[in-house]
C-alpha cells in the first residue's frame, strides 16, 4: 500500500475530480443511466487488504469473519480509474466512517455531484445509495427473464450495473499486485 499511495504512483494515477468534471460518458451515452444519474461522477467502497500488525493491534484488525485486514476506501471513475484511495483503516471499521473520516480530512466531493455507494452507506448529497430491502445484487436478479417489478427495483438495477465498476477496479488491481491479497510482513507503517 505505501508504493501504491506514495506521491509518484498517487500523484500520477490517481485524479480527483473538479466541479467541473463532465459526466462520464458511461452514463451521459445510455438511455438507461442519462438523465437519470447525470450528475454522478463515479462510485466508492471499502476493500479489505489482508494486512499484517503487531499482536497488540491484531483484535482492531478483524473483521466480521475473523480475518486480520485493513480497511481501505477507494472511489474510481466509471471508466476505471482511480481518484481516491485511503488505507490504513482497521478491518473492523464501518465504511461509512472509512468515508465520513476521508471528508473530513482531504476527500473532496465537487458541489453538485456525488458518487454511487452500496447499502452500507447513508444516501446524502455526496452519495447516492440503492433502496434497502428491495433487490439489488446482481445474484438476486437470477436469469435475464427475472425483470424489475417497480420503479424501485428497476433503480436499484441500474444502480448496481453502474455502482458495481469499484468491484470490477478492485478485483482487477487485486489480480495484478497480489501483494494485496496474502499479507507481507512488512512493518505496519511500511504497508500503508
């Protein structure tokens, strides 16, 4: 995590965007997606890296499945390319507040626009969530036949179609540095 974030990998890779900020052509080109998420810039989540930390740290570390990871929050365009990432945080922290902290430090979202996020986090100005108990996974859509039953359904369809490229980044930088999927041991602050 320290090469990714340094200044020369961060500072090259990795462009937040500016208010003004075109909505991308992934949305602005389908009827589908325009008019609907116009102002949509690109869509956040939380990734756990397996981390390696001292026994002292280790119970901060583990998430809901006993793992030891690190929290690490990215936000990408949605042609795939990064424009935020923030690590360092324990396995076991919410990413809502991975998000909420990342605000009010440096992450900055353009007046008028936001992102898409998943369910775990809180629908607002910045972040546009799907409706909770209604279908939204792409497993619970099941064969093409299963099609939305209501204006409900049919947002949260069109909502994970576009909010599920962090997915699709994540697995993609995961499979390419495979460094983030076994933990090193390194020292801590070497792997941030």
């Amino acid at each position: 995590m320290n090469a990714l974030t340094s200044e020369k990998v961060y500072g090259t890779y990795v462009k937040l965007p500016t208010s003004s900020s075109l909505v991308p052509d992934e949305i602005r080109g389908l009827p589908d997606f325009w008019p609907y998420f116009r102002d949509c810039i690109g869509a956040l989540d939380g990734s756990h890296i397996p981390t390696f930390v001292p026994e002292l740290m280790r119970s901060r570390f583990w998430d809901r499945k006993g793992q030891v990871l690190q929290n690490v929050l990215v936000a990408c365009s949605m042609n795939m390319e990064f424009l935020y990432v923030l690590p360092g945080w324990e396995g076991s922290a919410a990413d809502s507040h991975v998000f909420d902290s990342a605000c009010n430090e440096d992450f900055r979202i353009p007046d008028g626009h936001y992102y898409l996020a998943n369910a775990g986090y809180t629908n607002s100005d910045a972040l546009m969530v799907p409706y909770r108990r209604v279908r939204y996974h792409l497993k619970e859509w099941g064969s093409s036949s299963n099609r939305p039953q209501n204006h409900q359904e049919l947002f949260n369809y069109r909502h994970m179609w576009l909010q599920n490229v962090i997915e699709r980044i994540v697995r993609v930088i995961k499979r390419h540095f495979k460094v983030l999927v076994i933990a090193q041991e390194y020292s801590f602050e070497t792997q941030l």
